[in-house]
C-alpha cells in the first residue's frame, strides 16, 4: 500500500491565524484538490493528520470541526479524489498530550490503523512541527511552501532528510509521474 499523509491547514487548503472556525473559511489553495485526485489515482491512500487546537481553546466545538471535514471530503471527492481517513489533535499546546504534533501520537494510530511501515509512508506538512513528528517515527517527509512553508524554511533546524517542493501538486506530480 502507498501511504501519503498530509496536514490540512496550510496544504491542503488556505491557512490563518485566525484559525479555520467554519466550513465557509475553509477554501482549498490552488490545485491542491486536483493533486489529492492524482495521488488517489495514482494508488495511494490519503490521510490528514491536522491539529485542531481551536476545539480546545473553545473557537469551535467537535460538530463544527466536522462539518469543515465533510466540505474537505466533499470537495475532493467532486474533483475525483479520496481521503481515506482524518485524523486530528483538539488538544492545546500544554495539555500534555501525545498526539499533538510535533508529537508523533497521530503519525503513529495512523501506521498502526493502515498497518504500513512508517518508511512506506509520506507526510507532507508546512510546518517545523509536521516535519518533526514524521522524522520521530521515521517516515519521509516534504515540507511544502504553501502556508506557513516558507517561513519554515526561511527560520531552518529542519530535519536533514525533509524535501522541499513548492506545493502538494509539486508532490502528486513527482509521487504520480
């Protein structure tokens, strides 16, 4: 099985400090609904591993965080695409948890739930603490200039063996040739 794991905010669709508190200020970026299409074509299982901390700091509650989810899906769906699971952390930054990334908790249920080795499987994020939770568990990662990519890069310590591409279509194109 190919595995591909993207984060949401800033890959998949627009990122903001706001947070994204409802399905209208979800708004997928540029070709990202079409990459997710060519990956799902191309064999791969696409997963989301997001954190939600906005359901704990109280911007929205788990029905809202659900119907932002079903847009996405919908969304991917009409462009020929699949997600095949998502998975998210509502806890906040000091709830001591384990599946907050750059913790490797979410990465891990995902591994164990469709049973693939973690170097047989891709993340894909925009952040320091996306690349951070992949490297813990030992999976390729590719960080992404959408979103807040850039200024991770710009701000460096990233892992050694992170890729860089200009955006999650970069990635269908190089993954789906």
């Amino acid at each position: 099985m190919r595995l591909i794991i993207l984060d949401r905010d800033g890959v998949i669709n627009a990122d903001s400090d706001d947070y994204i508190k409802s399905p209208a200020e979800w708004q997928a970026l540029p070709g990202s609904l079409e990459a997710i299409a060519r990956l799902t074509k191309g064999g791969y299982k696409v997963v989301v591993a997001t954190n939600q901390s906005g359901v704990s700091r109280g911007l929205f509650d788990l029905a809202t965080l659900n119907a932002i989810h079903a847009k996405m899906v919908r969304e991917v769906a009409t462009a020929g695409g699949r997600i095949d699971a998502i998975f998210f952390c509502p806890h906040g930054p000091d709830d001591g948890c384990t599946c907050r990334k750059p913790k490797p908790g979410l990465l891990l249920q995902i591994l164990e739930r469709f049973e693939v080795a973690a170097k047989d499987a891709v993340v894909v994020g925009d952040s320091l603490r996306d690349l951070q939770a992949a490297q813990a568990v030992g999976c390729p990662a590719i960080l992404v200039l959408s979103g807040r990519g850039e200024q991770t890069m710009r701000a460096g310590n990233m892992p050694p063996s992170a890729q860089v591409r200009v955006d999650l279509n970069a990635v269908a194109n190089e993954l789906v040739p």
